[in-house]
C-alpha cells in the first residue's frame, strides 16, 4: 500500500488546489489562504487508513492487476472524500465534546483567531465532498450511488453521536443508561459505517457493482468495526501507553465503553455500588479502583474470549462469499486489526 501512499498524497494536491479555485466561489486572497490553511491542518493529518483503504480494496477487486493512473486517481479521490468526511466529523466532534487535542496539536477550534470560525469550517468540509464528486465523478453511471452512499453513511454517523451524546449527558452522569445494546448501536452508526463499509462500497461501486447485491459484505463489514471498536475501549484501559502513543481516558470521561458495560452486566450489588461511585471522575484513586475492579471481573480474559469468537465467525462468513476478489477485500481488512496493539 505505500506504493499507493505516494500517488494517494498527489491526489490529496490536485482537489486541494481545485477546491481553492473553485469557480462556484469568487475567492479573495484572505479567504483562499485561510480554506488552504484549514485543509492543512484538519484534512490530512491522520493515520489516511480509510482513504487508502478504497485503493486497496478496489485493486484487489480486480485481482490486483496493475491499475491505471486514471483509476488510481480516481480511488483516490473517493479515498479523500472519506478523508474529508472524517475532518468534517472531528472538527465538529472536538468542539461538541470540549477537547483541547486531537492528533497531537491543538482542536481546530482551539487554534488562535479560528474560534467558532471552525462551525462554518465543518460545513465547508462537507461541502468540498459534493464537489469532488461533481468534479470527478458526474459522467460516471454510479454518480448517483456515490452522492446516495455518502448522504446515507452521513446520516447514520451523525445519529450514532446524538446517540453517545444523549446517552452520555454532562451533569447527567447515569450508569443505568450503558448497555451492550446501546453500546453496541452507538459505535455501528458513529464509527463501523464511515470507517469500514464506506471505502469498501466506494470500490464496489467503481468497480461497477451494485450495493444492493453486497448486503451481506455490508453486514461483516459492520461487524468488523464493532469489533475494532470494542479493541479500541479495551486498549484505552489496558494496552502500554507507550505502545497506544496515548494515555487513555474513558474511565474520567464517562465513555460508555464495551469495558464498563461487560462490568455492569458481570458484577455483583457491592462491585456495582464502586462503579457508581468511581466511574467517571477525574481522579487518581476513583481511576484505580475501576481498574481494581477490571482485573477482578477478568475482563482481560473476557475480552480475549469475545475476540476469538467474533475472529472465528468473521473468517466464517467471509469464506462463505461466492466472489474470491471480495473475500481478499474483507480479509485485507480483518488482518489489519486483528491483534492489533495500537
């Protein structure tokens, strides 16, 4: 994939420099210098796993034989939709949330002179995706299954965080609200759709498929993002920081992670009445108690056991598709996370 990386990157310059030349807009100098230096900062900071994602799954739907530059600039361009997507989402999600950080610098908020600014800074985000895809995509058969799919990935994200922001109300700090169900429905709409499904229905639809034919991919797909998920709340508590490159903080945040919803569903009247008590409060000896409280109930092995399960009926059912091509897609994905420390 770092072969992708690099022409994934010179994609990343030619919409950059489209977008700030846009002839729907009559852009003045100050205006163009400040959408480059948001796009700077906001856009092409993380990890770009979902964006080169749609490269690799469209290059192994055609069994990877060698793509076209064109088909690679295009895969890109839907990659970075993804990406923008993500940056419309954080830039937001920061300022909802009151976060200070995000990837190591300063919320895009928190930045001198942008303030709320960064409101309207979102919606131009999700602007530019209608954009590139008109720019790029608008002769294309599948136009309107793009604009479809990302309309609908939106929708479902956006409800997934009035879910957890609902469920985890400031100054409504209430346990009996966490449930594996309520859990398990915030982190499909937040996280599984946009991060996992939407690069693999770009590809499919660049590859001239369609996605009512491709359910049963959506559904493992949506599965695998859970599972990444509930990695993600396991490792928050006990991976080595080091190796997270974070320190995690769901316990003082009140996150209602998969760790405290196993807590609730094993522990006994006493062991509930310390989660009650201690469960997000930004304090040394509250933190450690509910790690205390973890080690007692064996999450670790809890956890452990869940892993094994759903990696033995992921690997199931992706053996059970007709299309090999399709398979490699979900594999690719699954051995990315699978295990994963960080």
């Amino acid at each position: 994939m770092s072969d992708f990386k690099s022409k994934f990157m010179e994609a990343y310059y030619v919409l950059k420099s489209e977008l700030l030349n846009d002839p729907g807009f009559e852009f003045t100098d100050d205006s163009r210098e400040w959408v480059d230096k948001m796009l700077e900062y906001n856009v092409p900071g993380g990890k770009l796993n979902r964006g080169l994602s749609v490269i690799d799954s469209y290059s192994l739907l055609n069994d990877g034989k060698e793509l076209t530059s064109d088909e690679i600039f295009k895969a890109s361009a839907l990659g970075w939709c993804i990406e923008w997507l993500q940056a419309y989402f954080l830039v937001l999600d920061d300022i909802m949330d009151n976060s200070h950080t995000r990837r190591g610098q300063p919320c895009w908020y928190k930045v001198e002179k942008v303030g709320m600014i960064a409101v309207n800074d979102g919606i131009l985000l999700r602007n530019h995706i209608s954009r590139i895809l008109k720019n790029h995509f608008r002769p294309k058969s599948y136009y309107v299954d793009l604009l479809d799919l990302f309309n609908e990935v939106e929708f479902q994200t956006a409800s997934g965080q009035m879910i957890d922001l609902i469920t985890t109300l400031v100054g409504e700090k209430d346990l009996s609200k966490y449930s594996l169900p309520i859990h398990c429905r915030i982190v499909q709409y937040k996280t599984a759709y946009y991060s996992f499904y939407l690069p693999v229905a770009c590809a499919l639809l660049m590859a001239g498929e369609n996605l009512d034919n491709h359910v049963d991919v959506k559904n493992i797909l949506i599965e695998m993002g859970i599972y990444f998920q509930v990695q993600d709340d396991y490792l928050d508590c006990f991976a080595d920081p080091e190796v997270l490159g974070k320190i995690g903080t769901d316990i003082q945040d009140f996150k209602c992670s998969w760790l405290v919803v196993k807590a609730l569903e094993l522990c006994n009247e006493e062991q509930k009445k310390i989660l009650y008590e201690n469960y997000g409060k930004d304090d040394a000896a509250c933190i450690a108690k509910i790690k205390t409280l973890y080690n007692d109930l064996k999450l670790e092995e809890v956890f452990l056991e869940y892993e094994k399960k759903t990696y033995e009926k992921l690997t199931s059912s992706i053996a059970a598709h007709p299309s090999k091509a399709v398979q490699a897609v979900q594999l690719s994905f699954l051995g990315k996370i699978y295990k994963r420390q960080k």
